[in-house]
C-alpha cells in the first residue's frame, strides 16, 4: 500500500477527507487494505483533477473539476494505525481537534477544553510510516472516579457484630515494610454471601515498594486500570490475575504504590469449604486422573491457592479491610511469640539481582502452611 501522504494527495477534497477520518474513527477496521476499500468506496464515486499548491487551475478546464492543496511533507496529518489498538474513540475525537475557525488541513491540532484536563502520548509502533505521536486526552474528573473506594459496609445488627474486631485505619497507614511484618500472626476473616465463615492466620507476606521497586506493578509511579488499587488508601484490596487463570491478594499501604502481597495463611475456619473451593478448581484444569485428598497446611500455602480457597478474584478490588463485610482482618488472641524469617522474595529474577536478592518477604519460622522454606536465612536466626 501506498504511504499515507500519498493516500491524502489523492483525496478529492477537504470534505472527503473528513468523511473518512470520521469513518476511521467510527468503524472498526483491522487493517490497511480495509482502509483502503474504505477510501475506494468514496473516491470513486466522483471523478475529478487533483492540483498541487504550486500549480494554478486551468481556466479551460471543466468548471466541474476541483483543485486541492496538497499536504507538505513536513505536515502529515497523523491517523491513528490499526496498532494503535488502545486508542479508543472515547479518548480520542478527530472532530473536536479541527479549529473551527480554519478549514484547512494544517489545522488539525489539540484545542484547550474545558476544565482540567490531563494530555498523555501515545507512542507510535508502525516504523514504516514516519509520523508524529498521538495525543489522547484524559478527564481527570473521570479518574477521580476510578480512584473511589468501593462501599459495602455492614449494616444489620449481625453483620456488625462479627467484624466488630477488625483492625482499624491506622493499622495499615504505615510503610509498606513495616507492615509486610506486622500482618503475621493476625488472622483473615472472609465473610461469604451465603453466610459462611473463613478464617486463617497470615504466616508469610512479601513488600512491594511502589515507585522505586521494580518488581512491583507500580514501579517508577506506572498507572494502570490493574494497579490503581495501589494508589488508593491503605487498607485497600488489590487483587490481579497472574499466568490468565491465578489470582493474588495484595494490601495497600502508606506510600503511593506500595502494597504488600499475603503469600499464605495457617486455615483455622471452614476448611471443609476451602477443601471443596481446592477440589472443584483443581477438577477444572485436569482432563484425567484422580485428585488426592487436600492436607490442611496445603489449602493456603501459595498466594494463588489462598484466593481460592477463600473465594477472592478481581470483582473485590478497591474494597477497604477496615470497612467491607465481606473481608477484613483481626488480632489472634491465641498467637504466641513468633519468629519472624526474613528472605529474598520468589519469582521475581527477571527484575534484576538488586531488587530480586532484597529481602523482602517474611514469614514465620517452623509454620507448615509457608509456601517455601528459606534455610540460609533460618539458619541466621537459629544462630543468633
């Protein structure tokens, strides 16, 4: 296919132009040779001579013919490519870019609108066509909105006599460290819809330190519709998919982006449930053979098998601990002293050895349910 300016130098005018800029923008087209049918299917309905801006129009010639002024190299109008699929026509409106003022085609640029409103570029990925960066334009109000908690608070007599001991607000506004190692020992109440009971002791938990971790989601203040969670109050849900069939429970903390993943949990309520959760999943992914019985210490010992286990996927993001009925968190008034292993966390080599090698996971030393033993680092505080 031919270049974009040479689709423009043989568009028939200003107005056909904007047919098919409004029809690029309305209709989903997959690639090149659909824009090219589109084109067709306006250019060839009328026949007519194309000019270039040097050239003067011929008084002999046909009073039906029509000049247009062809687009200079150096001001391509830029049209978004069938790569650019994140660009939605929400963000981006190829009407309200045109000064009204001005009907030519150099024209076509971003206007002030009003209100505050946030400009993020769009980098192009089609090395082929050389041409300038998209623009999109982002209503800060509408993300006010994405950054909303989301409320499910008690309400009948009963509801709030069973969370009447969670741990407050306070408890979780302190840095993300901090309470990676303060949420061992305490124990996880997942009230379900139906009235069941799920209790567990956090026994390992890992640190993510917002923008300066590059293991985590929100390294160097990255914001996406997934991580948004992380920048929202403390106590906070956030819970991601991981491998397109996992999930992962994550706390917010003090600091934007910081939030601590809970690795596993000790059941202590309902584990005939949790069993059932375990076996119903596992039942899903295998084709044949049979499903051995669930030991306890195996319900919970892995972020994935705790949501699981206690029914928690991506619908219970933006919830707070110190607020939703359906999950918060408690003192163990049975817990002994512990304690408390710290290590390097897992999976996560392919951020680097600075940051893989930080010891940033805890967990509590001789509990069956942690997902992984780390000997060297036992072996310090056996020592010491």
């Amino acid at each position: 296919m031919s270049s974009m300016n040479q689709i423009f130098q043989r568009l028939i005018n200003y107005k056909t132009l904007n047919q098919v800029l409004h029809q690029y923008t309305e209709i989903k087209i997959i690639d090149r040779k659909t824009f090219n049918l589109t084109f067709n299917n306006f250019s060839m309905k009328r026949s007519k001579t194309i000019h270039s801006v040097n050239n003067k129009i011929n008084p002999n010639e046909n009073d039906t013919s029509e000049t247009v002024m062809m687009i200079p190299e150096t001001k391509q109008v830029n049209l978004p490519q069938s790569k650019d699929k994140q660009i939605k026509r929400s963000k981006i409106n190829l009407k309200v870019l045109r000064n009204k003022n001005d009907k030519s085609l150099e024209t076509i640029k971003l206007q002030d609108f009003e209100g505050k409103k946030e400009i993020i570029e769009i980098s192009d990925t089609d090395k082929n066509v050389t041409r300038k960066k998209i623009r999109a334009i982002v209503d800060l109000e509408m993300m006010k909105d994405e950054l909303k908690q989301l409320e499910d608070p008690p309400v009948t007599p009963l509801e709030k006599e069973i969370c009447s001991s969670r741990l407050p607000f306070e408890f979780y506004d302190t840095p993300c460290e901090d309470l990676a190692q303060n949420l061992l020992g305490k124990v996880l109440v997942r009230r379900l819809e139906n009235g069941t009971i799920l209790k567990g002791r956090i026994v390992e938990t890992e640190g993510y330190l917002g923008e300066i971790d590059k293991a985590s989601h929100a390294y160097q203040n990255k914001v996406t519709p997934r991580n948004i969670p992380m920048y929202m109050s403390p106590g906070t849900i956030y819970i991601y998919m991981t491998y397109g069939m996992y999930y992962c429970f994550n706390i917010s903390s003090k600091g934007d982006g910081s939030a601590v993943l809970i690795r596993a949990v000790e059941p202590l309520e309902g584990m005939e449930y949790m069993t059932s959760q375990r076996i119903m999943k596992k039942k899903s992914n295998m084709s044949k053979g049979t499903i051995k019985d669930f030991k306890v210490h195996e319900l919970c010992n892995g972020p994935s098998k705790l949501c699981m286990s206690f029914q928690l996927n991506k619908n219970h993001n933006k919830y707070s601990l110190c607020e939703w009925k359906g999950l918060w968190i408690e003192d163990d008034s049975y817990q002994e002293e512990i304690k408390i292993i710290q290590c390097a966390r897992i999976g996560i080599d392919s951020c680097g050895p600075e940051w893989s090698r930080k010891p940033l996971r805890y967990y509590i030393y001789g509990n069956k349910s942690v997902s992984k033993r780390d000997k060297k680092a036992e072996a310090l505080i056996i020592n010491t």
